[in-house]
C-alpha cells in the first residue's frame, strides 16, 4: 500500500474531498483506522479481506459501483493502523439529489432509471456473493449525469447460502431476521423505493406493515424483542400517486418472508421498470 499523497480540499461526513496532485483530479477519501495485527505487525485479517473485497470489485469495473482507486497506509502505531481507501469521487448522494428536484418531484421516468441502474449494481454484487448490508440514500450516489453508484461498502461482507452473516447492520430487517444474505438488500431497495420517515425503527415498520400487512403468524420470527401483536396495521394499503405495477413491484421487494421475497434480477426484468422504457412522457 502507498503512502498517501492526496491533498485534502475539504471534508464531507467521514469521507474527505482531495485532489491527485499527479493527474488533477478529485478522489473521495475514507479513513479507516484497525487494530495492530499483533507481534509481526501489519494489518489483521478481517482488514486485508475487506480491502481485497474492495479490489474484487474494482477489477470489474461496473459503472454502478464507486471505484476504489488507491489503498494508503497513512499512519502506524503499536496500537493501530491509519489507512486511507482512495475513492472516485462523486459531488451528491441520492438524498441530495431527490432535495435538488423541483416540485413535484422526479418524474416516473427518471425514478425507473434510477431504478434499474440501482438493481443492476446490486445483481452485479449479489451474483458475485457479496452482499452491501447497509444501503440508505446516503450510500448511493448520484453524478451530475445522472449515473447511480453504490458505495460506502464498510459493512459488506462475502456470503455462502449456508452461513450466517454478522448481524451489525443498520438495516430494520434485523430486528426481525435473525440471519440472512441478499434479502436483507432487497428489504432496504423497498424502503428506499418511495422513502420510509418513521420516527423510530418500531414506527418504521409500522409504517412498512401499514403498507403490506402482517405477515402470516408462521413467518414472524421466534426469539425476536418485537412480537406480531405489538403491531395493529391499517393496511395493506398502496404508496399514494405509484402505479399499480410499481406499487406491486414494491410489495415484492418487501415480502417478508426472505424465501418468497423478489431478487435482484428478476426485480430488473419487472414490467413496472421497462413499461414505458423509451417512449417519452
């Protein structure tokens, strides 16, 4: 890894705005700090398989995921390891991007753009076994172009249909689904779609529930803090000015139960998204 010799030009969130000094060019950097890996030194292993997850990515090049252009070790002590992951950098996020529209929003067109380029980055993680586990709008970038990018893969882990993954996820599927792989993208893709506002994460799904209904009583999970009666949905109802197809679409995104819940690709094929592809509005 080299030692960093990007410019900070100014700070957004965790991440920083820099510029290569050799090509001119902005980067987004993202500070990582990791314990010593022990008497030898160097990085632990649970790191080095974070980065080479990153490097798998990057090696394919898909333009719906941000590219990880550089890895640097920037400071060591006996303590820890100061690296910094090199980023393409992109000005907005998906949440800028929706402040930016002008009433009364993005038109259906562009909304299914944004949509197939989102699922297309996802089937493209999914079908090479990773899955992001913490996707929100502030993870998914938008360029001035129009481009979707998935990013911000610090929670992103490689999966087997047989393991259980680590349950230290933002998502809301967690208070629920004790263990998982992919579904847990596609519950948070449902969210995203029309954009959830609950005031807490018991409001949150009850919102979601006011929206599909209570799963069947078999489905609710065992073992779980939050029991089916602790819910008294209104619904199932359909999101207000979302057509049918989509608003089909999005139920199957929100299926509870994982094993009947919509996938990646099959969700890019759904008629909602190519209906009225090409045709002006």
């Amino acid at each position: 890894m080299a030692t960093s010799r990007y410019e900070p030009v100014a700070e957004t969130g965790v991440m920083y705005k820099a510029c290569d000094p050799h090509s001119g060019y902005f980067v987004a950097l993202q500070g990582v700090r990791v314990p010593n890996g022990g008497a030898g030194g160097g990085l632990p292993v649970s790191t080095v398989c974070e980065v080479a997850l990153l490097r798998q990515l990057e090696a394919f090049e898909h333009p719906s995921v941000v590219q990880l252009m550089d890895v640097c070790a920037t400071s060591q002590t006996n303590r820890e390891i100061k690296i910094t992951l090199v980023f393409e950098h992109v000005d907005q996020d998906l949440r800028m991007y929706l402040d930016k529209a002008p009433p009364p929003g993005l038109p259906a067109k562009t909304i299914k753009d944004l949509m197939r380029q989102f699922l297309r980055g996802l089937d493209f993680l999914h079908a090479n076994c990773i899955v992001h586990q913490d996707l929100k709008t502030e993870n998914i970038l938008v360029t001035s172009g129009g481009t979707v990018k998935l990013a911000d893969f610090g929670l992103a882990s490689i999966y087997s249909y047989q393991m259980a993954l680590i349950p230290a996820v933002v998502t809301l599927w967690f208070l629920l689904q004790p263990t998982y792989a992919t579904p847990v993208d596609m519950w948070s893709v449902g969210y995203i779609f029309p954009l959830f506002c609950g005031n807490s994460e018991a409001d949150q799904l009850g919102k979601t529930f006011d929206l599909i209904g209570l799963p069947p009583e078999d489905d609710w999970p065992r073992d779980v803090s939050l029991p089916c009666g602790a819910f008294h949905p209104e619904g199932p109802s359909v999101v207000p000015e979302m057509e049918e197809l989509g608003a089909q679409l999005l139920l199957e995104m929100l299926t509870f139960n994982p094993h009947k819940q919509i996938s990646a690709f099959p969700a890019l094929q759904h008629s909602y998204l190519h209906k009225d592809e090409g045709n002006p509005e």
